[in-house]
C-alpha cells in the first residue's frame, strides 16, 4: 500500500507550491507528481457543479484510492512520501479522512496572514478571468450567497482565512504533535532554517534543500467594469483581427473566421530551487464551423483556467535533466482539455506558433 507519510494541508496562497517544489528536491523524500491530487476532499466522486470554473477543477481530482496511491508508487525504498492538497486544512471531514486512512500522518500548515492570502486569492481568480466582481471588499461580501449556490473552496476568500476554528477542529482530530505550524513569512524571508525546522520534523537530513523557489503571484488585475478578459475586445472575442504577427521562422499563424486566437499564456518554469524562467505560449484554435464560436467564447473564462492549469502541471516544474516535454505532448494535452471544457465537436486542432515550439526542448 503506498501512501503519504506527510501531507502539506495548507493554506491555499501561502506558499504551499514553493514548498512543494523545494521538498522534491531532498533525497529523502517523494513529493506525488501531482501537486494538489484532493483526495481527502470526498468520499467518491467530486461534484460537478459550481461556481466559474469549477467543474474543470474537479475533473482533476484523484479521488479514486487506486490512482492516489499510483502516486506513490514511483518513490524510493526508505523514502517518505508526501502531497499538497492546501484546502485540507479548510475542511473538517479531510481532517477525518486523513485520520482514518493515515492515523499516523505528519501534517505541514502554512500560514499566511488571512487579509493578504484572501487578497492573492481574489487576484489569481480574477487574473485568470473566473472572478466576475472587480471589488476586492465586493467579491468577499459574495461569499456566503456563493457558498450557498454550491461555489468551491477556492472562492471562499474569508473563511479560508480563519485558522483558528480550522487548528482547533484539526487538533480535536489530531494530537499536536504530528502537525507542524510555519509562517509564510519565514518561509520567505529565512528560507534555509525554515527547511531545516521542516526536514527535523519530517525526521529528514537537514540540509540537502535551502532554497525555496520564488513564489508565482498572478499579476494585479486592473480596475476596469469588467475583466479584460471578459471584455468584448477583438483577441478576447476571437475575432479574426489584422494578420497575425509573423513567427520567428517568417510562417504567420492562419487567420480567418474559423480560427481563434486565445490570449497569451505566461507559465513560471521551476527548478527544484528557483523559478529559472517564464515561458510564454500562444495558442490558436481552429474551429470546426463558424457556428462554434459564440460557445467557445461563451466558455472562455472555463478554458483559460483550464489550460493553464494542465500548462503548469505540463511545464512547471523542469525534469531531471532540464528538459520539457516534448511540443507535441504539451499541444495534445491542451486540445484534450479544450475538448472536455468545450464539446467534442467543437475544436478541429490546436495550433501554436513555431517561436515557442522552438524555446521548448
């Protein structure tokens, strides 16, 4: 049977995906390829329902028990086993999951302070086009009507906050010495001894991993009535617009009225010790019929989400020998993910222009 030994549990934007990277890198422990499986999230399937983007997110829960625990089955003999699933913390029946499945757990918590995480949790959905309010104090004031139409975890922007009720029901769970508290600010600021504090509890060797990579913070959206995203300008319609801008290589990407153009995608690359660079891909899909595009753009926002999200689980962390997967896997998996937000029958191919497929080795 192959499961974790340790879970990092949360808080979401505290830095857990740092972490995360910055443990892969010690010998003596195995982080799941997965960052974030959520298995202790349900007792079978997820729901399929929610707020904006929400369905796409839990198509991507491990929940079956077979498949989390193939997560594991890459690790080395004597090595220790854990995951990142940062909304563990948030939820109560997790805690009870956990416990009846690994009563023997070691539990990381990262905290953050709650009006700074709950604010880069506003800005990551709103910079991906998924947030509707443009209001920061707004979109809090929503959370109760959201929760209460069925809205995930992740748009809970205040009650992931609150880490107190969420330490007490975990300890009346837990006993206190299994669970590790850090802050994310000595995380940040002294990086080696908050490792070393890390591997001591995890009963690792000290001192193989002292850096944790720079943490990836979605820019700041603009204030505007609605997001750029959602706006009806040319590139966020799919419309045709002026010629495409030649690629590197002179070869222009098609236009026409059955192509469309997705705004640029910009993903954080990361070793096991630093973020080492930004690559930028542009993507255009290729219709099956004119008629398809008002459903596309009607499920824009879902499908940024989504293919940034498989674009980071593709090419966010560099393999062993500092190489990405190859352009064709990358370009499959996209046009997968578009199918499942979009239909079937909806998207004739994926394209991507030369310049980018040449920066991926």
């Amino acid at each position: 049977m192959a499961l974790p030994d340790f879970l990092v549990i949360g808080a979401p934007k505290a830095g857990t995906t740092a972490l995360h990277v910055a443990l892969a890198g010690h010998p003596e422990l195995f982080m799941s390829p997965i960052k974030e499986p959520k298995f202790f999230l349900t007792d079978g399937p997820p729901p399929s329902g929610g707020g904006p983007g929400d369905a796409a997110t839990y198509r991507e829960h491990v929940w079956r028990r077979p498949d989390y625990e193939a997560l594991f089955a890459g690790a080395p003999p004597g090595a220790l086993r854990g995951e990142s699933t940062p909304f563990y913390l948030h939820d109560r029946l997790a805690h009870r999951r956990i416990r009846t499945l690994i009563p023997g757990a070691r539990l990381i918590v990262i905290l953050r302070d709650p009006v700074e995480r709950a604010h880069s949790n506003w800005a990551h959905l709103r910079s991906a086009g998924l947030e509707p309010i443009g209001d920061f104090v707004a979109a809090c004031a929503a959370q109760d009507r959201r929760a209460a139409a069925g809205w995930a975890a992740f748009w809970h922007y205040i009650a992931l906050g609150r880490y107190g009720e969420q330490l007490d029901h975990l300890y009346m769970v837990f006993p206190r010495e299994p669970a590790l508290i850090v802050s994310h600010g000595a995380v940040a600021d002294a990086p080696t001894q908050s490792l070393e504090r890390i591997c001591a509890f995890l009963r690792a060797a000290a001192g193989p991993v002292t850096e944790v990579p720079e943490q990836h913070q979605p820019p700041h959206p603009r204030r505007a009535a609605q997001h750029p995203l959602l706006s009806p300008a040319p590139r966020a319609a799919g419309a045709a617009g002026p010629p495409a801008k030649p690629a590197a290589n002179g070869a222009p990407m098609p236009t026409g009225s059955q192509y469309f153009k997705l705004d640029p995608f910009t993903i954080p690359v990361m070793s096991h010790t630093a973020v080492v660079r930004h690559l930028p891909f542009i993507v255009t899909l290729e219709l099956k019929n004119d008629s398809m595009r008002a459903h596309v753009q009607s499920r824009l926002p879902i499908l940024r989400h989504a293919l940034n999200t498989a674009l980071l689980q593709l090419v966010g962390v560099e393999r062993a020998d500092g190489t990405l997967p190859p352009i064709a896997a990358i370009k499959s998996r996209m046009l997968d993910v578009t199918r499942e937000v979009t239909g079937p029958d909806t998207v004739r191919a994926l394209l991507m222009e030369s310049v980018y497929e040449r920066r991926l080795r």
